[in-house]
C-alpha cells in the first residue's frame, strides 16, 4: 500500500502551489528523521471530511469536530493552526456572521429567524455557533438540501 499526503480542507487551485511547497518542507524535515516510503507529493482529491480515514494516509488535515466524532479512534491529532489575524488568538479562531451590503441586520439578533447557509454539517465553527447564537436548528441541512 502507498502511503498518502493530503491537505483537502482549503485545496483551491491558487493555493496548491503553496499546499505543495509546504508538503515538500516537511517531507524533508520527515526523511532528515528517518521515516522512508513518503509521497513524493501530494494527493489533491481526498474530500475533507471522507467517510473514513484510510489506512493509507500517512499526513493529512480534517476539521476539529470530525477528529474528536466520527474519526476517534482513526487517527491522531499532529498539529492546530495557529492564526495571525484580528480577531484571533493563536489556535482560537474566529468566525464571521456575512449579511448582504442591503441588509436591515445590525446585530445578531437582527438574523433570528433568517436563512443561514454553512459550509459543512461536519464543522463546529461552520454551524454550531449560527444554530447556538441565532436559535437555529438541526433541521437546516435537510431545510436547505430541499431548497427551503
């Protein structure tokens, strides 16, 4: 079996330059160590959050949530990003609530009762902070898919 390294979570074709860059950094960092067999580079088609993390994969990245849920046991946690931009604090990140330029919402409670879209069912930082501050509700995912 071939060993796999991935990093899918922010794999947009401007970034895979960098993504690539960065593998090969710590692919040498790893061969200085000792370990052998490694990619030689990166796989781009692994899906953030796969229904499984495969025996294959030597390096990769998921969201928090998933690691601590549906992959315990599957693998072990190597590193958390540490972010240099307002409002966050090293590991502790921030999210942003994004209204159209015409909207009436000047705060929070402004959205209650509104349509909210996230990135992924799998992400903390993608849902639960709208379904916890704006009284939202398990529901959305399904709400949404129907085209609610």
């Amino acid at each position: 079996m071939t060993p796999t390294a991935s990093l899918p979570m922010y794999n947009l074709p401007e970034m895979r330059a960098v993504n690539a860059r960065f593998w090969e950094a710590l692919r040498g960092l790893l061969v200085e160590a000792g370990l052998r067999d490694l990619p030689e580079s990166l796989t781009f088609g692994r899906l953030p959050v796969p229904e499984r993390i495969g025996p294959e994969t030597l390096f990769s990245q998921t969201f928090g949530y998933p690691l601590e849920t549906i992959f315990s046991g599957q693998a072990i946690r190597l590193g958390t990003p540490c972010y240099a931009v307002p409002g966050c604090d090293g590991p502790t990140h921030c999210g942003l609530f994004i209204v159209p330029a015409g909207s009436t919402a000047r705060e929070l409670r402004d959205l209650r009762g509104g349509v909210f879209l996230f990135n992924s069912r799998h992400s903390n930082s993608g849902m639960n902070p709208a379904a916890t501050r704006l009284g939202g509700h398990r529901r959305w995912p399904s709400l949404l898919r129907e085209g609610h």
